[in-house]
C-alpha cells in the first residue's frame, strides 16, 4: 500500500492493490457467466427505463472502486483486521460477498425470481462496498456505497418492473 499525498484529516490519495483484487472477486460471476449458457439471463438483458439512473449508477460504481482503491488513513496496514470494528466490519464484507455468490449460485441454476436477483444480485454489490468503506474506516468510500446501493437499488427495480 502506498500513500502519495494528504487529502484530508487521516485520508491520503494513495494506492491500495487489494482493492483492485476485491473488485476483481466480486465481478467472478459475469467472468464466468458465459460458461453456464444460460436460456434466459434477465439481468443483462433488462430493458432501460431511466438513462439518468444508469449514467448515476455506472458513475457511482466508478465511483467506489477509485475510492476503495485510492484512498487509503495514515495509520493503515495492507491487510488489518485487528481491532473490533475491523473484525465486525471484515466478518460483513465477507457475508455480503457470500450471499452475493450464492445468489448468483441460484441465478445460474435458474431460479431466478425478482428476490433473488433485487436481495442478492443488486442489493449485496453496493453493501460490499459500504462495508470494505467502514472496514478500512475510509467513510467517503461507505457514503459513497450507501448512495449507490440506493440508486443501483432503484434503477434496477425500475428495469426489472417494466
């Protein structure tokens, strides 16, 4: 982990490649979605309703990998989960990202109901963020989180209802 300048308070522009590897985890089911051939795969085949809702999320979610993986406190370690909080707020991003999986577990496997895909597939991505926000007690990563699991909430609620 490096930290190139002070930003604010304790948070520095730097550069934290674990943060590259999380995004990476948590894109594996797109990575291997061709591999299941699936018949119907409604998620990527939604139909647009709001084009202010999909600039807002895309640029959201840009918005959260920059910051998870560029803004790093001071007194960071690579990898910490030492203190209480740090403990709490890993054992969440890790439950996040399982239930994530085993949503698109169901998914692949064809079950794919609207609870399934707003609980697991659109709701547990932006909450992996907020949580990874508040592990690393970088907090403008965790609103930033907070704001896109809203939108990202809604504009696919949007495209799934339609």
């Amino acid at each position: 982990m490096f930290r190139f300048f002070k930003l604010f308070g304790s948070q520095y522009v730097g550069f934290w490649f674990i943060g590259l590897l999380l995004f990476a985890v948590q894109e594996i089911p797109y990575m291997v979605m061709p591999l299941f051939h699936l018949k119907q795969n409604p998620i990527m085949n939604m139909t647009e309703t709001s084009k202010a809702l999909d600039i807002c999320e895309k640029l959201l979610g840009l918005l959260c990998i920059a910051l998870m993986t560029f803004i790093v406190r001071k007194d960071s370690k690579l990898l910490s989960i030492s203190s209480g909080s740090e403990r709490l707020f890993f054992a969440l991003t890790a439950a996040v990202l399982l239930l994530n999986f085993i949503g698109w577990g169901f998914y692949f496997a064809g079950h794919q109901s609207f609870f399934v895909m707003m609980f697991f597939i659109v709701l547990m991505p932006p909450l992996y963020y907020v949580f990874i926000g508040l592990w690393r007690r970088n907090y403008i990563l965790a609103v930033a989180g907070c704001i896109f699991t809203a939108v990202h909430f809604a504009h696919v609620w949007g495209n799934l209802k339609k």
